[in-house]
C-alpha cells in the first residue's frame, strides 16, 4: 500500500483531484438555474478538456532517470493511470450533472473523455508530461472555433461536438484512446 500512496504523490495526484474538484464544483454553482442550450455542450467539452488537462501533469513523475532505472513494470501502471484519468474526468462531470442541469448525455461524456484522455497520453509520448494537456486543449479549441466540414470528415475532425450515435466520431474517440494509452503504456512520457 505504501507504493501506491508515493506513486500517487510522485504523480501528483493529490493536487489534481483538487482541482478537477474545484472545477467540478465552479461549474455546479455557474450551472444552477441554467438551461439547455447549444451552449451547454460547449461547456461540458470545456469542463472534460480541463479534467483531462490538469491530471496529464502526472502522467510523468519528477526524475526521468530514477524511473528507467526502476525494477518495476510500469506498462500496466501507466495504461491504469491513463484509464483512471479519463474515468475520473468523466465522472466529475457525471456527479455534476448528478446535482444540476444535464450539460450533455452520458454517452458523449463517456466517449469525449476517453478520446480527451487518449490525446492526452499522446501529447506525453511526443510532448512530454508537462506539455500532455496541448493536444487536448488544441483539439477541443479547433473543434469549437471551426466549422465542421460536412461527412465522414467533419466527423472524424470535430468528432467531440457530434452526438453519441455518431459511428465517426466514437472510432475517432476510441482510436485515440486506444493509440495513445498503448504508446504511453510501452514508452512513457518523452525526456
């Protein structure tokens, strides 16, 4: 048990669930009495975006090197932490809608988080930790700032905003996350 509490200190994990709190709990008090709209989803693409963005801090500890040298596997640690990153984001968001107005369905939360949290796992692998929440953060401002183009490709480019049913946009999701958890598990985070 007791690696399991340094490697959550090490990863900062403490400090993230704070603020994916935080941010779970600002949304809730700005969400009562609000209705729905098409502004709604903009919303919960933001909340799940920053969820995503300040958890991928961890997804590289604090000494590179201490790291490759450790005699433990560290491909299941690190799949489980980028899955746990996703589940919690989306979850924070759930609970929220939980006590308040429905920012988006369940389905889209569940889709858009996996899809976020794979990017983010990406952004560690050619980035590097400190940088994960780009890829994220820039795909989710694309998808709000421009308009989708029409078909398969408009769905694969903006797959966040399109609605759950949406064969494109939920292979789009599941191929990042499948992509990026996969790089991230075998190689870890760029030095």
């Amino acid at each position: 048990m007791r690696w399991l509490m340094l490697y959550a200190r090490s990863r900062q994990l403490p400090t993230s669930g704070a603020a994916v709190t935080l941010v779970a709990l600002a949304v809730w008090a700005l969400a009562q009495g609000s209705g729905k709209g098409p502004a709604d989803l903009t919303i919960a693409l933001l909340v799940l975006a920053t969820n995503v963005a300040v958890a991928s801090v961890g997804l590289g500890g604090q000494d590179a090197a201490l790291e490759s040298t450790a005699a433990i596997r560290w491909l299941p640690r690190r799949a489980a932490h980028v899955l746990l990153i996703g589940a919690v984001a989306g979850a924070a968001l759930l609970a929220v809608q939980a006590a308040g107005p429905e920012l988006a369905p369940a389905a889209l939360v569940v889709r858009d988080s996996a899809g976020l949290v794979g990017l983010a796992a990406l952004g560690a692998v050619l980035c590097g930790a400190p940088f994960a929440w780009t890829l994220p953060t820039g795909w989710l401002a694309f998808t709000v700032v421009v308009q989708p183009p029409g078909g398969i490709a408009g769905e694969v480019a903006c797959w966040m905003i399109f609605p759950p049913g949406t064969a494109a946009a939920t292979v789009t999701a599941s191929a990042l996350l499948a992509t990026g958890t996969v790089l991230y598990a075998a190689a870890g985070p760029r030095r």
